[in-house]
C-alpha cells in the first residue's frame, strides 16, 4: 500500500505498536514502524504537522539508541526545525528535539554542535522552566561534558559546578545524578591541575557511590581509581598507593585481570610504587601489564608501548646503578642527584578521558586515557 494510502487510524495502530516496541527496549522492531509512519503521516498530513514531526523525533530516538548516529541526526534535526517553526523555539517538545540532536552530535564526536545545543537547550530551559528544574540541569551537565571533551576545562567547571549545585539542592547529595555530576566536575579540576580540590571530590564521589551501590561496583571502583591519581599528583605516594592497590584489587575481582579499567590501575599502581622508589615491585607490575596489553593490544599499541618504555628505562636504571639482578632494598633516596636525573622517566601526557556510561545517556565506560 502507497503511504498516501494509509488512512490517519491506520497510521495510529502503527504508530503506537511502534511505541509499545520502544518502550520494551526493542529498538530494532520499532525502528521501521517508526519510519513507516513518519513517511505515511508527511504524505497524508504534511511535513510539518505534530503527528509528523512526533513520529520524526521518535524515529530520531530510536536510531540514536541503536547507535545509528548520522540518521538519527537528519530526523531529530528536522523535527527539531519543524516543531521550532510551528511551535515556537522555546516550547518543551521543541527543546526536546534539539536536546536529543545535541545527543546525536556528542555521539559523533561533534563536541562544537553538541555543546551549543546543550547550551541553547538549557537556556531556554531556564527561561521556562526555572534554573533549578531537572531539565535544565540535565542539559547544563551535558553542555559541561560536551567542553570537557573540547578540552574547555575551566568554562567545564563554571557550567558543571552550577548544575552540581542545583541537583544537590533537588535530589539530594547522594543522588546517582548528583555523583555523577560530581565525578565529572572533579575531571574539570583534574585536567586543569586543581588536585586538591579534585582529590576532594573523587572522595565524595566515592563514599556516595560505595553507600549508593557497593565497595566494589566498578562505578565506586573508579572513583577510587582517580582519586588515587589524584593524590599521586599531589606527591603523596602512599596514600595514592593505598588507594590504586584497593581499586586494582576490587576491579580484578568484579571485572578481571584483563579488562582494560583494571590495568590501568595496575599500570598507575606501578607508576606510583616507582615514585616511592619501589623498584622491583614497580617492575613487576609494569612487565606483567606488558605482557597482558602485548596478548590484547599487540606490540605496537600506544598502551602497550608505554608499559615497554617504563621496563626499558628501568632495565636502564639497573645499568646506571650497576645492578645485574634483583634491586634489593635501593630507594629513590639512595640515589645520587646525578642519577635521579639520569634515570628519570617523564611520565606521558595525560590523553582525553571520554565520559562514563549513566542511565539517560549514550556514553563510552571505563577508558581512562
């Protein structure tokens, strides 16, 4: 049947089949119905008619959840600009249009186009709806991603320290949305070498998280893992110690050896016991990343070559010192001037973090460099 063909109730039974699809999470199923109606109302209706553009913005949606970015950018675009001339820039279903193709874009890695949107969004949000609605504050957060992953940090932690506050005001301080808020916050610090403070709120982040969701959920864990990297940053190697050596235990039982989050805890563990000029373990725990990431990444992997660096320069380390085994009891503070300077290894510039995965949004988990 030609979709001019379709009569308006028929176009209705498909449209809320697709819904019911939807919402049991069967994105595959309802992603053609969504499109056939869609196509059938703009024939029989017109472009710009509500059921259209209603039908438009779900299809949108559901592309977005089955990671079908480019598309859902094109539906959730136009019914973004259709819902905009029909029903005004600043009405809600607009501003969900535009908040969803904001989500398409960040998925994308359009980070400009996402932050504007996001920023647009929540706006007119607080015009409407008030500053401290959870709209506006869910588009404030992810407008404050969208810079962190622009490397925008300090315009990140003006935008994610206001959201933070107005969610602790309305959910409370141990709200999942609140933590998470908190967690991204304490990136924006982070990256702009505010340790202290970001040390602080790494510790929030993970005391709620271990009241909220266990010791050893990988959410907590990862708390747990920055803000070890946090105090290793600020010199105090013991503490950043205790707290890698936890997080790589926890995450060696709730994820594995092999996952990716628990190697980069062992991989910092190493870096930190180095720092305290444990040598030998530090070794240990490098040549036994080295020799995971070589099986899982290959030879010649970034992450696998800078596992190699550091047991290069500790073999080297040995040869200054005049070692031909083990390091025995030697510390960094045994060392001469000259040969601290000789062997020191600069650590690799920090890479961009990208965001962790939460209820409500499309996020890569766990990679942290």
């Amino acid at each position: 049947m030609a979709y001019d063909q379709f009569s308006e109730s028929a176009l209705w039974d498909l449209y809320r089949e697709a819904e019911r699809l939807y919402k049991e999470g069967d994105y595959g199923a309802a992603e053609p119905l969504f499109r056939r109606t869609a196509q059938g109302r703009e024939a029989l209706l017109g472009t710009d008619h509500p059921d259209t553009l209603w039908s438009k913005f779900h299809l949108g949606r559901t592309l977005q959840f089955l990671e079908r970015y480019s598309e859902a950018a094109k539906f959730l675009r136009e019914s973004a600009e259709g819902r905009q001339r029909t029903l005004g820039e600043r009405h809600s279903d607009t501003l969900w249009s535009k908040y969803w193709l904001a989500e398409a874009a960040f998925s994308q890695e359009n980070y400009s186009e996402a932050e504007r949107l996001y920023r647009e969004t929540a706006e007119a949000r607080a015009r409407s709806l008030g500053a401290e609605n959870p709209d506006t504050l869910w588009s404030q957060y992810h407008q404050g991603q969208a810079l962190l992953h622009m490397r925008r940090d300090a315009e990140a932690e003006t935008v994610l320290r206001r959201s933070l506050q107005g969610r602790e005001k309305v959910f409370g301080a141990g709200h999942s949305h609140t933590l998470w808020n908190r967690y991204w916050l304490a990136e924006a610090l982070f990256n702009q070498g505010k340790y202290a403070e970001a040390e602080d709120l790494y510790r929030q982040t993970a005391q709620g998280r271990a009241s909220l969701l266990g010791d050893n959920h990988p959410d907590t864990l990862w708390s747990r893992y920055w803000l070890g990297r946090a105090l290793k940053y600020q010199g105090r190697y013991d503490a950043a110690a205790e707290e890698l050596r936890a997080t790589f235990e926890g995450q060696e039982k709730a994820l594995g050896l092999d996952h990716p989050a628990t190697l980069w805890s062992k991989y910092w563990l190493a870096e930190t016991l180095y720092n305290q000029g444990n040598f030998g373990k530090a070794e240990t725990l490098f040549r036994q990343t080295l020799v995971t990431r070589e099986r899982l990444l290959g030879r010649e992997h970034s992450d696998t070559l800078l596992c190699k660096n550091w047991v290069d320069q500790l073999e080297l380390l040995k040869t200054i010192l005049g070692w031909a085994g083990n390091y025995g009891q030697a510390r960094i503070g045994s060392l001469t001037k000259d040969t601290r300077a000789s062997a020191r290894v600069v650590e690799p510039e920090m890479g961009h973090r990208t965001g962790a995965n939460e209820v409500g949004t499309i996020r890569t988990s766990y990679l942290p460099t």
